[in-house]
C-alpha cells in the first residue's frame, strides 16, 4: 500500500467517525436519512454535473444498474446502523459494525474477487474477530436493555457494510463507473426509494431543521467525502486491504464517542477496539 493511499484511507477514517458521531447524537431513523440525501443531491449537484460535463462517462443500463443497487444497499445499512445508535452505545455499535465489516467483505473478495492475503492477511482477520468477540462478551450480564438489540445491529450493520464494499468495488474496478458519480448520483435514487417508507415521518422534518441543523449539513457533507475518498483509492488497491485499513475509524469513534456520550465500560470497548485496529492493519500489510 504506497503512502498516499495510506494517508486517504486514514484521513476517511477520521471524516467517518465524525459523522457517526454526529448520527448518534440526532438518533434518527430513515426520516433523516431521508432528509440528508435530498441535501446531498442538492449541495453535490454541481460537482455531479462538473464530472458529467468534464469526463464525459458512460452512463448506461449496467452503470445504473451498479448506482441502484448501492443506493438499496445503503438504506439497509443506514436503517442498521441509526437502529443501533438509538438503542445502543456508540463505543459498542461502532467498532462492532465496522469490525465485523471488515472480515465478511474480505471473505467476499477472497471468495468472488479471487484476491488472495497472505498470513498477516489471515492472522489480521482472525484478531478483528477475536475483538469483536471481546467487545459482546458480557453482554447478557449487562441488564441493560437494548445491549443485546444493539450487537445485532451492529452485526448487521457490518453485513451490509461488507456487501456495499464488494458491490461498489466491482462497479468502480471493473464497470469503471466514477466513485463520484456512483455515491452521488445513489442519493436521488435512494430518496425516492425511501419516500414510501418515511411519508407518514414527514414531521420529523420540521423537528431535524429546528434542532438539528448542524447536525444534518456535517452529515451530508462528510458522509459522501468519506466515502468518495475510498471508492478512489479501491480503483488502484484490493478491497481485501482498503475495507479493513479504513475501520482504524474503529478506535477513532469509539474513543471520541464514548467519552462525548459519557458511556459505560469504555475502556474494555477500547482495548477491544484496539485489538480490531491491531487486525486491521494486519490485514492491511497482509
């Protein structure tokens, strides 16, 4: 992995765990994500027509077959992840989500994309699942309600996590459809497919403009950069390295949320969460 990938996948990693830290703090639902994809569209809309007009790409039926199919993806992903923020701490759902991510989208990449790591590769995958293990451990004694709810949505959080990542790293590598136009041109798509779900949430609206204006805007700008940011370097890196090398957000959010939010039993989340990072880079020099 050369040095400028490295720094882009490190510096996605801070955007992401910055905006996740955002969503927990509005605890939405799809209303919201919703909401944010209409103001994607509409902020983005510019830089969608500048790539359109400058790079003149083809935007077939296999092309908007891939953007449709990242957009459905991502409404099972944002229902997981704000579903386990509502019930769930940030420094549990977190490093869970983008743990178990990890190892279920490299499994992909071995199995579908023919991508071969080699024994740090293994050991890396094998230590991300010894820490999420480590961070449900004790999860039964907690009592807390919701404890148990939230590790499912973390698990499943993850699950669609690694099917966005091996779906969007074919369409970037091998469709060659533009990282850009992939993530942004999702969101009118993903609104609309949405709009049945959330009408009868409508007035959440009104509720998210009033008290969580900043919320919404640091969302839909650093959501698609974070993203964008990964889909760019997947076109010249394996997805085996780049999916599990950006979940050193893994420690970021936990750390910065759970000390924000004030939760509990931080400091085993974050040895555990340090263990996943320790993985992480394993598989990434693997």
């Amino acid at each position: 992995m050369s040095p400028t990938v490295f720094a882009l996948v490190v510096l996605a990693a801070f955007i992401h765990a910055f905006w996740n830290i955002l969503l927990k703090r509005v605890q939405g639902g799809l209303s919201f994500t919703w909401f944010v994809s209409i103001l994607q569209t509409v902020v983005f809309s510019p830089w969608i027509a500048w790539v359109i007009y400058t790079g003149k790409p083809t935007l077939g039926p296999l092309e908007w077959l891939f953007i449709a199919g990242s957009a459905v993806i991502h409404i099972a992903y944002y229902y997981f992840l704000q579903w386990g923020y509502r019930i769930g701490d940030i420094s549990l759902v977190y490093p869970i989500a983008r743990g178990s991510g990890p190892i279920l989208s490299s499994l992909a990449a071995i199995i579908f994309l023919g991508e071969r790591p080699g024994l740090f590769g293994i050991l890396g995958i094998v230590a991300i699942g010894i820490g999420i293990f480590c961070l449900t451990a004790g999860t039964r004694k907690s009592g807390r309600v919701g404890v148990e709810g939230a590790v499912v949505a973390g698990l499943l959080t993850g699950l669609s996590i690694a099917a966005y990542t091996v779906w969007d790293k074919y369409a970037v590598s091998s469709v060659h459809v533009s990282p850009v136009l992939l993530d942004l041109l999702a969101n009118p798509l993903l609104a609309l497919l949405l709009m049945p779900m959330v009408w009868h949430q409508r007035n959440d609206i009104k509720r998210y403009w009033a008290l969580n204006r900043a919320e919404l805007f640091g969302v839909t700008l650093a959501n698609p950069i974070s993203y964008i940011l990964i889909l760019s370097v997947m076109t010249v890196a394996p997805v085996s390295q780049i999916a599990p090398m950006r979940e050193i957000s893994t420690l970021i959010g936990a750390f910065i949320g759970g000390r924000l939010f004030a939760e509990e039993r931080l400091g085993s989340r974050l040895a555990a969460a340090s263990v996943i990072v320790i993985g992480v880079l394993a598989v990434a020099h693997g």
